[in-house]
C-alpha cells in the first residue's frame, strides 16, 4: 500500500463557508470515483465538518491508495479558501494512520443461549411488561422491578434468570399472563436449590450477589440459601450443620470462577452434596476466553459499549472516539461488543478501519460443548 499511497491537491466547488467537508465519495483523477468508507469517522473527530457537499469554490486534498487487488481506497478533505491549510493539515493527519492493518472480532455473543431465547420469547409474546431485567434494552416493554407497579391482569415476561417461587404465586393469584422466558439451565439449578431446602439442607450458593440471576436463584431456597461469591467467605461459613449442606452453581457464572469456590467449600465440607455439572453454562467462559485472547494479540482493543465497561480495551461509545492518534501506528486491532452497545456502531468502526487502508478481518472464538454432543471416531482395526 505504501508505494501507492499518495496526496493530491485539486480545485473544487463543494466548499463550506467556515466549514470542513469531508466527502463520502470522491473523484481522484486517474484512479477515478473512491468510496471514502473513512468519511463519517473523519468527520466526527473534526469540529466544524460536514460530510453532504457544500456549493462554495475551495481545495480538495484526496489521500489514495491502491490495495493488493488495485482497488483504490482512500479519503478526502475540502477546505474553502480561508480554511485551505487547515483542510491540509487533517488530510496529512490521517494520511499518518493509513496502512494495512488486522482486525480480528471477538465472536462472543452478548447474550448466551438462554438469554437469546428469552429474547425471542419475549419479542413473540409481546407483554406489556419484562420483569427484572430486558434481556437487550430494545423492546417497547416497560422494564419493573417488581409486580407492586403493575395492575392485576397485566401481561408480563419473566427475563431469562426468571424469578422466585413468590413473584410466581403472585403473578397467578392476581391473574397475570405471564411468559416465562427462563432459561432452562437456570430452571434447572431453581429446582435443585428448593429441593435441597425441602430437605432441611444449608443450600450454598456459587455466584455474584451483584447479579440478578444469583438472587434469584437464592430465593429459591428461602432462608436455607447462603451466597458465596468466593473461597475468602469460609470463616463466615458458621453454625452449618456439615452433613447437611448442599451447593448450587448460578449458571450465568464463569465455569472456572465457580468450580475454584466449589473445590475450597469441598475441603470445608467433605459431605458438600449438589447438583449435576449438566446444568452449568460455559457461555460466560467461553466468551471471556475469547475477549482475552484477542486483547492478547491486538496492539488496541476496542470495546464498543454503550456505557463504562469493565472489558478490557478502550470504550468506543461512538465513532469520535476513534482519533487518529489512538491509532496511529497500530497495525492489529481487537473488537469486542459489550451488550449495551449502541445498534450498527460496531458495524460502522469496522467499515471506518475499512477506509484507513486494506483492512484483512477474521473472528475468534471459543467454544466449550457436551462430548455427549460428539461422535467419537470409530477405533483403529
């Protein structure tokens, strides 16, 4: 790309008054009309631009290049007449960013099986309601967090970590059409919690009391239930009768987080009984591990979110966020999508890096499956 890589100064009459135009489409002479896919960035990172063309008379500075297909790529910078040297000045600030570069995407999804499904479910029902939590933010459904806000009759969705066996009652003594989007695993682990609590069992369970799912999953075992959130809390872990005590696992957490706990509360209780592995989800693993690993092999790690994250990289909330000096000398670049990401920003930093020179795009993933899934190979004669 380097060795056709070039600056051009041309007369134009698409001028702003006062204004910076940065033109999604250009004419480059010889290499002819360019699609600038780099337009809507480089104008949302200069004050004062505009991408739909002026009518004044001003100078256009294109920065073009060939890439290994002789397609041409490129952008381009319109100044008027008082603003020609500051136009320069953006085409050559940019110019310093192009070059070929390596973006691999982190092919985590957002949501897991279970929150996917609820999300189907719950686009399909169309309530009036979602309790607790919406499982993207989009639906045209009022979020509450509790059935007190709402009237009897009242079409609610349970979200995918569902909810307890009171908020259930309720919901059908007062007449309630309720979706129950509850994930299965997550249903799974509810019954196991209530029938270690029928036993008179302490049910421990493995999670965040930060997160919905783990309280939800506490209410199941109504008193009986004690969160751990990590191995720190054994010395807290008083009065327990230790041949009556049972574990669940909140499906949601990372399978390596909560079988770390589960080993510590074992040394404590050497009759720990619980629930089947069958019911835990590697989707919060899996999707760690691969966020993990393409921040290991990116020089800049972008996270496109819509709020503070605590992934690693840098937050791109929007398409300014993208300066030229974050990524000037960068040549791989790393792309996860945090749940809240505003809708097509993911898809518009790709097509940005897509104009900043021939861009090469892969996806990385990680994947953890049942071997009851697999077919072995058959043996050797």
């Amino acid at each position: 790309m380097n060795k056709s890589l070039r600056l051009r100064r041309a007369r134009v009459a698409t001028a702003w008054t006062g204004r910076i135009h940065i033109p999604t489409m250009f004419d480059d002479g010889d290499r002819g009309i360019i699609a600038s896919d780099a337009a809507e960035l480089i104008a949302a990172t200069t004050a004062n631009a505009a991408t739909r063309p002026g009518t004044g008379d001003g100078v256009m500075f294109t920065v073009s290049y060939l890439d290994r297909y002789g397609r041409a790529g490129g952008y381009a910078v319109v100044g008027d007449r008082e603003n020609e040297q500051g136009a320069e000045q953006i085409a050559r600030r940019w110019m310093r960013v192009l070059r070929s570069r390596r973006l691999v995407i982190a092919a985590a999804p957002a949501l897991c099986w279970g929150g996917q499904r609820a999300q189907a479910m719950i686009a399909a029902a169309a309530p009036d309601y979602v309790l607790g939590k919406d499982p993207v933010g989009t639906f045209s459904a009022a979020v509450v967090a509790d059935l007190d806000q709402l009237p009897d009759g009242a079409r609610v969705a349970l979200p995918a970590h569902g909810a307890s066996l009171a908020v259930r009652a309720e919901a059908a003594a007062r007449g309630m059409l309720v979706t129950d989007a509850t994930c299965p695993l997550a249903a799974a682990a509810h019954t196991d919690a209530a029938a270690y609590a029928s036993r008179n069992d302490t049910v421990l369970v493995i999670g965040d009391p930060a997160h919905a799912a783990t309280r939800v999953l506490a209410e199941q075992a109504g008193e009986a239930g004690l969160v751990v959130a990590s191995g720190a809390q054994l010395d807290q872990l008083t009065g327990i009768d230790p041949e009556r005590v049972s574990f669940v696992i909140d499906p949601g957490l990372r399978t390596e987080h909560a079988l770390a706990i589960l080993a510590t509360l074992r040394r404590r209780f050497p009759q720990l009984r619980g629930h089947h592995f069958d019911v835990l989800c590697d989707a919060a693993s899996d999707r760690a591990r691969a966020i993990e690993s393409v921040a290991a092999v990116s020089e800049c790690m972008l996270v496109v979110t819509g709020s503070p994250s605590d992934l690693p990289g840098i937050a791109v909330t929007e398409l300014a966020d993208l300066d030229a000096d974050l990524l000037d000398g960068v040549t791989s670049v790393g792309l996860v999508s945090a749940l809240d990401a505003p809708a097509g920003l993911a898809d518009d930093v790709v097509r940005a890096l897509s104009g900043l020179g021939p861009l090469s795009v892969v996806r990385h993933g990680a994947s953890t499956r049942s071997a009851d899934a697999v077919t072995p190979a058959p043996l050797p004669a």
